[in-house]
C-alpha cells in the first residue's frame, strides 16, 4: 500500500542544525501570525521547539496512517467511459490488441489519441484504427503547428484542419502547453494566446463546429518559488523542466487573462480546456469562467487530487456543472484508472492519491450521483464530439 509523504520542514541544507540548536536554547516565541522558524514547530500558542532527534527528509517521511475505514475499491467505472485525452504514440495492430486487454477490466470503451499529429502521420493512424477489429474503440484528434505564426500563416493552418478532419480528426488534440509559454514568433517574441494573428484559425473551428482542445499553462504553483510554503516543492524538484518560476518568464495569471481573452474573441467557437484550466484547485474562479463563456467545458485530466480533497465541493460544482465536464486521464496508466471510479463514485474516507510527489494529502469520494456519472463518462463527449459512436451506452 502506498503512504503520502507529508511535507517536512527540511528542504535545506542546514535546517537541522539551526533547528537543534532552537531547541538547546529552550525554544522560540512567536506572536500571533509569525511563523515558526526553520527547523521548528508550534507547540503549544507562541512556542516552537525542534524535534530532538534528526526529522526526515520529504522524500522519506511516509507515515502508515492507524485510521480504519471502509474501503470500496472501484476497478472498474461503473459505466463505460470515453477517455478524451489520451497519448499513445504511433498505434499499431498489436498495441490496440494490448491496450484493449487493460481497457475492458477498466470499463474504457474508447480512447481518444490527443498528441499533436496532423497530416500524413494522422491519417496514417486513422487509417491503421479502421483496418484493426478495433475501430469503435479509438478515436484521433489533430493538431496545430505553431511555427511562423504571422502574415499567411492562418491560411495554411486552416487548410491543414480542413485536411485533417476530412480524414477523420473529432477535433483539435490538446493544443500543447508550450503555447503562450515557450513558443514565439518568427522576430523572437513570445506567441501570445490570444495573438490576433491565430484569430482566423479560431474561427476556422466555429464554422468546422469541431471543438477545439486546449492545454493553457500548468498548475499555479508552478510558476511560484520553490520554497518551503509550495504544495508542489518535491514535483519542482524532481522534474526541473516544470519550473516556470524564474525572472522574466510569462505569469499564470497573465495565460490566464490572455485564455480568457482568446475565448472571449471567438463565442462561436467550441473550447474544451484541458486539466480543468488548471483551476480544480479553485471551482469558485472556474464556475465564474464557465458562467461568462458558455462555449466552454473542462477535462478531468490530471487534477484528481485537487477534486478529492474536496469532495463535497467537487460533488456540487461536477452536479451543478454536470453538462460541462469530460473525462481525461492524460498519461495511460491502468493502474491509475480505478483511484478516479472510487473518486467519483464512493464516498471513501482518506485514502492515498497514486503519485505523492503529486499530492501528498489523502482523498475523499465525491459519491457523485449516476446521472452525472454518466455524462461525465461518456455522454458529454458523446454531444461535444462528432464522430463517437452513438449507440451501445446505457440510457
């Protein structure tokens, strides 16, 4: 079974020392809204004290918890489900036949490819799903290249999805989050969100009525210091590559109002934001996005540990919102799938997420009624893309 890890204070060299060396002194006294200092905790109001023995570090503190609670382990959805976001790579007659022996036990009935292919290699792996026995089971998205957006760039973009869904692309794939933060132009600037230049494109969608999958940023906190108060600290460090921290970079908030912007611009146009827009951690701020733009629903994909130390508010917020909601997983893990059934469908007590450096909090089911399982799962997607199949699910 597996343990979160609770966040110690020892992040930095030397905090022990200083910590055992508080403690030799007697202690520390704080007033009401100081903070301890490094390497000592409060112990009674106004009193920090280091522990007296050497505190484990962050990635070895994994405490076995003595609650007992009732378990329903979930290892297959209760209904079938449509997987969104989804990315395998190149597939082949014998990587369907596989991923076919892990979808069924999960109760997956289609998996939606994601990844960011267009032209030859989309219609390569369209046409490798039709020729398999297993057509009714997959689905591919498109992508969107980029490169040199300026003048007569959206004429070849839009001929490009034009292309691409003739050959049977639902949508647009998850738009990478490279876009707005590394991606630029051809004269060195950052490419915008909501660059004007990518407009015609947008609209391109509406009339197409394809809706188009977008992954904007990465989770707030990444773009925070690393420090000792940044719930995502051991992510941070073990995946240098998520920092987006550093002097000069573009800020979450600024992706947010130029997303936002973008949606804005274009009402007609379908939008599908991966990973919840990174708001799971905060429904009162999506609720309002979603109230202003109705031509917008989320994915699930990635954030269940923020639906799951919440689960009375998640349960509202999935009921209130419950035609504005997909399923994603986002990396293909079968292992991963049942922590999200029993997310969604009981209403366990504090249980372990499957990724700590993640979440190093327990979980909570939603115990989310069926009806809104079963948009959740399959209808919603059902209605938002064109192409899925249509009959076989329950009513």
């Amino acid at each position: 079974m597996r343990f979160s890890r609770i966040v110690v204070v020892v992040l930095m060299s030397g905090v022990v020392g200083a910590g055992l060396a508080a403690q030799r002194g007697g202690g520390t006294r704080i007033t009401a809204g100081q903070e301890c200092p490094p390497g000592t905790t409060e112990t009674r109001p106004g009193s920090c004290q280091a522990p007296s023995t050497a505190p484990p570090s962050i990635v070895d503190y994994r405490p076995k918890s003595t609650l007992v609670t009732v378990e329903h382990k979930v290892p297959k959805a209760k209904f079938p489900v449509i997987d969104i976001h989804s990315h395998q790579g190149q597939l082949t007659q014998d990587s369907m036949k596989r991923l076919i022996e892990t979808m069924d036990p999960l109760n997956l009935r289609v998996l939606t490819l994601a990844d960011n292919i267009s032209g030859d290699r989309l219609v390569q792996t369209i046409a490798a799903i039709n020729a398999s026995p297993y057509k009714d089971r997959f689905r591919a998205l498109a992508g969107i290249n980029f490169s040199n957006v300026g003048p007569g760039w959206a004429d070849k973009a839009i001929a490009q999805l034009r292309a691409d869904i003739k050959a049977g692309a639902l949508g647009v794939g998850e738009v990478g989050k490279q876009f707005g933060l590394r991606i630029t132009k051809p004269d060195g600037s950052r490419l915008k969100v909501d660059d004007p230049d990518i407009d015609p494109l947008w609209d391109e969608f509406a009339r197409l009525d394809v809706p188009a999958f977008i992954h904007t940023a990465e989770p707030q906190e990444f773009f925070q210091p690393q420090d000792t108060h940044n719930e995502r600290w051991l992510e941070l460090s073990l995946f240098a590559d998520r920092r987006n921290n550093q002097p000069g970079q573009v800020t979450f908030e600024q992706l947010m109002t130029e997303r936002n912007n973008m949606i804005r611009k274009h009402p007609k146009t379908r939008f599908v934001l991966a990973h919840f827009g990174w708001h799971a951690n905060d429904l009162q701020r999506l609720g309002k996005l979603l109230d202003e733009f109705p031509n917008v629903t989320v994915e699930a994909g990635a954030v269940l540990y923020d639906f799951g130390r919440q689960p009375r508010a998640a349960h509202d917020f999935f009921v209130k919102y419950q035609d504005r909601i997909l399923f994603g997983k986002d990396s293909y893990q079968p292992d991963e799938f049942p922590y999200y059934w029993r997310v969604f469908e009981t209403a366990d007590e504090y249980f372990d997420y499957y990724r700590d450096y993640h979440a190093f909090w327990k979980m909570y089911g939603m115990a989310l009624p069926d009806d809104v399982l079963k948009k959740v799962y399959y209808k919603n997607a059902v209605r938002v893309f064109k192409g899925f199949p249509t009959t076989g699910w329950p009513q």
